[in-house]
C-alpha cells in the first residue's frame, strides 16, 4: 500500500457522490501497487469519528465502493483498519471488482476506432507522443466513469469533433471538481447537473474554424489582436451563440424554470483562446470597458456598443437584450481545455512521465484587482497547485427569467452588467491565459 495525493484520488474517483463531502472530510488517501484499489479515510462531522473506506475499479475500470468500516474511535486504528482491508481485496492480483450492474462497454477513448487519416493531429499527438502521456492518462482515466448518451463521444474524439469533446471532457471534470451530480437521464442539453436542492442545464458549443480558412485572419501584432477583438471576435462568438439560442432547450419540461447556461471555448485558431476572451463580454452585452488610474485610483470607464461589422457580415451587439436570451441564465467561458491543461492537471496526479519539468505562463489577475500581472510557475516543483476552475468566468444576463445563484460555482470569476458599470467577483488568483512550457532535459519545447 502506498499513500497518494488528493489530487491523484480526485482523478480516480469521478464516481463517488458529492453528498459524502458534506458529511464528511477526506483527510488521507492511498492506493495498492497495481492502482485497482483505493483506499480513504474519512473523518465524520456527524459522529466525529473516522470511516475507512475501500473502492476497486468495476468492470468498465470505473472505482467504486465495496468495503468501509465506520466508527473508528481513532486515526491510526482506521489507517491499520484501511491497510488489512485494502490488503485482503489486493490479494491474488486482482484487477476488477465485478458490480454486476454495469450495461455499457469500457470507454477506451485511445483505441482506434477511426482511420488515421480521420484523426485530427492533437489526436496523434497525444496517442503517439510520450512527452504528452500525463495528459493522455488522465484522459483515459476521466473516460472510463464519463457517460456517452448519443453513443459517439470516441468516434469524434478521435476525429474532427476533437476539439468540442474534449471541452466536454473539461465541463464534466469541472462539475465534479465543484461537487455537482451529473444527472444522466436527459439526452439534451450536454449537462443536466444538481446541488443543493438546484438543477442547472448547460449546453456546451465551441468557436471553430471557418469554413473558408483563408478569410481567417492570423493575428502577428497587438495591433491586430486589438482590431480583431472590436468586430470580428464578436461575430465569431456570436455564431455558435445564437444557433443555440434557436434550438430553445427551455421549452423540455426538465429545463424549464431552471437557469440554463451556454459554455464556449474558443477553438477558431490554434492560439486563439489565449488572447479572444475579451470579445465575448463586448458581445454578450454591448459594452466594452477599459480601466485607467484616476483620482480616485483604478477607474472603469464604460461604452456601449450597438453592432458588429466584418466583411459582409453584421451582427447587432449585446445577446442578453436578444428577446428569446432572457431564457439563458448565463455563459461559461474558459481558454483551457486544451492539451497543456490536461498535462499539467494529469502530471499533479501523478501519471505519465515523472521526468518532465513543466511550467505554466501566463498573465493573471490578484486578489480582484483589474490590472493583469505576469505569472511563471513550476508545476513539477512539489508545491504547485492547479484546478479546473481556474480561469473560468461565468458572464450573468441581467435579463434572466431564471438568475443563476453565482454561490453554486465558487472559485471561479463572476461578471456583471447593470447597464451602465460593470461589476465582478474574482477568486484570489485568476488566470486571464497562459501556455504550457515542458522540458524533457535541454529540450525545451511549448504548447
């Protein structure tokens, strides 16, 4: 036996109830040598005792529970009381731990299903390349628990839809790291997820390349990436927007009276996200803001914005005053569901290559100011930490028929529009973007 991070235990147990965390504190986790049984010990608010708890993978490699011992008087006795049961279902090798429920095959997302000339590059990459293996385990493992309800999630993964899944993949990490159960009863929309008593419907889309790549304009300069954000941006965030706008989720009954969101990533281009985010809030509410130093220290100065031209196209501003987006409670934003997210994630958890030396680069806001500051950090140095709620940022339409409670999604950044100023609510550390850097000895390369 062997004791692990909690991190490397989040990664593992996708299928345990978020219930147990508000009962109780997980306060050790451990794993047997062949990583098919877990093991956690529990202190119990309740009691105020300890729970030792034992979970093996099942058929379809997913851990779940099979043996616990509650009202445990002490911490070492529910260590020795883990140990003897994690021994006894380690014993024979044993691999799997039959539920005897299970209907679906095994999620292997990495087993080709498709003809390699289908397969996207990132795919290869990521299949191929053992430099990306702490990503490439990490998604195996969230796979194994994620449910598929139309039955092709692998079949795009592998192909062109690489990109939109693996920003699902990034939402369902994202919810149970925010402790939602996922309710899979619902085909549509993406998620259908619950706390507290509160049901959430979120429909995931993402912005994709034109069809016509040459009218893709390749930013090289600020100048450029300033000039893109005015109009163009806009128009690219408000396509897949208002597509889904039309496919009117809150007419399905489970949908309806419950705050329904849209979450976008931006995908248009290979190093899009890292500098499109800024348009979003421009289009969703027809203003655009700047801060500058002032009398009175950083001030907001605020203009509104009544349409989008590019080329031929025109679109007008500000998609909450849109009369059907009353439906939509509020937009998930992020820029990191890409590969170098889930390597840094997937080396904190302990899998793929340990000899890596990985840094994260990037501009980040502090403690709610408004002016970026640049970050550098070691991932690889031991004291690192990193969650999928970073840089995440929920834009809320003031003209919502059903509001969204921001308290349901902590640690992530909140924006508000009153129509005149602009307000928000920003964990302690927010990363605006960053790249990856990873480092295999002298060779240093960047994603």
């Amino acid at each position: 036996m062997r004791k692990i991070s909690k991190a490397r235990f989040e990664a593992l147990s996708y299928a345990r109830v978020p219930y147990v965390k508000m009962i109780s504190d997980e306060i050790e986790w451990y794993s047997n040598d062949n990583n098919a049984v877990l093991g956690t010990i529990l202190l119990d608010h309740i009691d105020n005792d300890y729970v030792s708890m034992v979970m093996g993978r099942d058929e379809v490699g997913v851990f779940r529970f099979i043996d616990m011992q509650h009202s445990v008087e002490s911490l070492d006795e529910a260590r020795n009381v883990l140990i003897e049961k994690m021994e006894e279902h380690s014993k024979d090798g044993a691999e799997e731990f039959p539920q005897g429920v299970i209907t679906r095959k095994k999620h292997l997302i990495f087993e080709p299903i498709v003809k390699e000339s289908s397969m996207l590059e990132d795919f290869k990459l990521l299949t191929n390349n053992d430099l990306f293996s702490p990503a490439k385990e990490l998604i195996s493992e969230i796979a194994y628990s994620f449910e598929d309800p139309d039955g092709n999630y692998i079949e795009q993964f592998q192909s062109t839809g690489f990109n939109s899944r693996m920003w699902e993949l990034y939402l369902y990490a994202l919810f149970h790291e925010l402790d939602f159960t996922i309710n899979r009863e619902f085909n549509a929309p993406d998620y259908v997820v619950e706390k507290g008593g509160y049901r959430i419907c979120i429909e995931a889309v993402t912005v994709n390349p034109s069809q016509h790549k040459a009218n893709e304009s390749d930013p090289e300069t600020n100048e450029e990436v300033e000039k893109l954000l005015k109009d163009y941006m806009p128009i690219k965030y408000g396509s897949p927007l208002f597509s889904k706008l039309k496919k009117k989720y809150w007419e399905k009954e489970h949908v309806n009276n419950n705050p329904l969101l849209i979450a976008i990533h931006d995908f248009h281009q290979t190093d899009s996200m890292m500098w499109s985010r800024s348009a979003l809030e421009k289009y969703l509410y027809g203003a655009e803001r700047v801060h500058q130093f002032g009398p009175k220290g950083v001030e907001q100065e605020v203009t509104l914005i009544t349409e989008h031209k590019w080329g031929d196209k025109l679109i007008p501003s500000n998609f909450f005053a849109l009369d059907d987006a009353k439906h939509i409670s509020a937009v998930i934003h992020s820029n990191q569901a890409t590969v170098g997210k889930f390597m840094r994630m997937g080396y904190l958890a302990e899998f793929g290559r340990r000899d890596l030396d990985i840094r994260f680069v990037g501009k980040c806001i502090h403690f709610n100011n408004q002016i970026p500051v640049d970050f550098n950090f070691s991932v690889t140095d031991g004291n690192y930490e990193e969650y999928w709620s970073d840089s995440v940022t929920i834009y809320h339409n003031p003209n919502a028929l059903n509001p969204l409670d921001h308290t349901l999604f902590p640690e992530v950044a909140h924006i508000f529009f009153n129509g005149e100023e602009f307000s928000s609510i920003k964990p302690q550390y927010y990363p605006i973007y960053g790249r990856t850097k990873y480092r295999v000895k002298e060779t240093i390369q960047g994603i």
